[in-house]
C-alpha cells in the first residue's frame, strides 16, 4: 500500500514474501494498452516501484519518457529496461522535487527540447511514520514537501505547455489513506488527502482548456517497502482485501496509462481505487 497500515508497525520477526502470497492476474500485453503515440510523459519517483513500472507502461504505450528522480543510478537501470532506449527516445532527470529551481530547470527544459510535455504523473512520495506526539516537525515538513509540494511544483511547471497545446493529463498518486486515515500516519494521510484537494482544484481550472487532473489510490501494493513485512501481517492485508491477493505495481501503471490516454477524456477530477476492493 502506499504508506503502511498501523499493523505493519507491530511485528519483530521479518521475513520474504511468500510466494503463495503473490498470487497475481496476467498482466496487460503491450498491443492490450491504450495508446500514446507521439505523447510525452514525466513519471516522478520513476527509480523503483511503482513509479518504474509506470514509466515502462508509458513507454509501451508509445510515449516518450522522462523519468524524474533523485536516484541516477535507479533512473539509469529503469530508464535501460523502456521500449525504445536504444534510440535515446527517453531521458532521465536527475531532481529532487522538493528543489523547486531544479524541478523548473528540468520539466522546463524537457518541455522545451521536445516541444511539448502531454502528461504528468505525480508518483515521487514519502512515508514518515509515527503517532501523533512524535511527529517531528522535520519529519513533517519532509513528508509535504516532496509528497504535496512537489506535485504542485511539477504541474505548475508542466502546465503551461499543455495550455499551449490544449491537451494534457495531471495525474497524482495518493493513497487509500487519504480518504480513511491510519494509525501512525498524520504527516503522510495528511499530504496525500492534500493531493486529493489539488487535483480537483485542477480540474475545475484546467478541464475547460483540454487538460484533466485525476488522483490514482492504491491499495496494497507489493512493493520493496513490503520485502521485510513479516508474513503474518501479509496474510491479515490479504484477508482484508476481496480480490484476496495484493496488487501488483504494473496494475497501478495500466491505470495511468489509460488517464493518459484519448479513452479517459471525459474523466476528471476522479480518485480512481486500486486496491482491490480493500476500500468496501
């Protein structure tokens, strides 16, 4: 899940995945993904997880990618394995998105090397765990910097190129959290429930000049924050989800790849659950 539940905080012995726990659906064939040829996209948090698997579906739906994050050497790896990479049709963009000049100089440059920048997808986050009487103020300050006011920084830089050609998708990752709340995560509820307010906002702005903001919210997603959650809380998660299984990260990215896309054009301003029905 995008943060973790307060269960997640109580158990002392660690353990891998099993596999009897990843039990997952086929995924979408790439001729199965709807289409974003001549698009181009900006993934942030692109390094791992989700994020990773997002800038791969973009880029095998025929986009061309740039993948944002602060980790060169993660970017290098992902950025290695997309459609496409032979030829340099991706670039990485090495920011942290809590650096404002550094996010403008990047998106800013990209837009303007190619002409154009058609979506955006707000994934970079982080998650700082405590109750309420110790949440640190740095901690907190961390936690909507990079989770909420990154993505603002990043669409705000973005937005003008897609007022210039009267199309684009602002897409944002918050959380299950945002919408129920969870033990232990004020700081992080807090920044992704913000998201949620951010999207609609643009949405009402932008939808009457072509451009559509949705929020995508994960469930419980099998991620490398999950590889030392210890077996038992694995199976308590699944129990609690009626798909009976965890999702997976490329599940999420199909999701985006549709907002991207001319099929989603009259969806705006939605939270879109994927968390196999953890929300009912």
């Amino acid at each position: 899940m995008s943060g973790l539940p307060p269960f997640l905080h109580s158990g002392t012995t660690f353990c891998k995945l099993s596999a009897k726990w990843l039990n997952v659906a086929p995924m979408l064939s790439i001729p199965d993904l709807p289409r974003l040829d001549g698009r181009v996209a900006v993934v942030t948090g692109a390094a791992r997880g989700i994020g990773a698997a997002t800038a791969r579906a973009m880029a095998a739906a025929g986009a061309r990618v740039g993948l944002l994050d602060w980790d060169p050497e993660g970017l290098e790896a992902v950025a290695s394995t997309l459609p496409g990479a032979s030829d340099h049709a991706h670039r990485t963009l090495v920011v942290d998105v809590t650096d404002t000049a550094g996010v403008e100089r990047a998106l800013g440059g990209l837009g303007r090397d190619w002409g154009r920048l058609d979506v955006l997808v707000n994934n970079a986050g982080v998650v700082r765990d405590a109750r309420l009487p110790k949440v640190t103020d740095e901690d907190w300050q961390l936690t909507q910097d990079v989770n909420l006011r990154g993505a603002f920084v990043c669409a705000r830089t973005a937005v003008p190129f897609m007022l210039a050609a009267g199309w684009g998708r602002l897409l944002s990752a918050t959380s299950v959290v945002a919408r129920t709340g969870n033990f232990g995560q004020t700081a992080y509820a807090a920044s992704k429930a913000g998201l949620i307010g951010l999207t609609r906002t643009w949405a009402r702005e932008l939808g009457p000049k072509g451009i559509t903001a949705n929020a995508v919210a994960p469930g419980f997603i099998q991620t490398e924050m999950l590889q030392s959650v210890p077996e038992k809380v694995v199976r308590e998660l699944v129990a609690r989800t009626p798909a009976g299984r965890m999702g997976q990260p490329e599940e999420v990215a199909n999701v985006y790849v549709f907002l991207a896309s001319d099929l989603a054009g009259f969806i705006n301003g939605a939270v879109v659950g994927v968390d196999g029905g953890l929300m009912l």
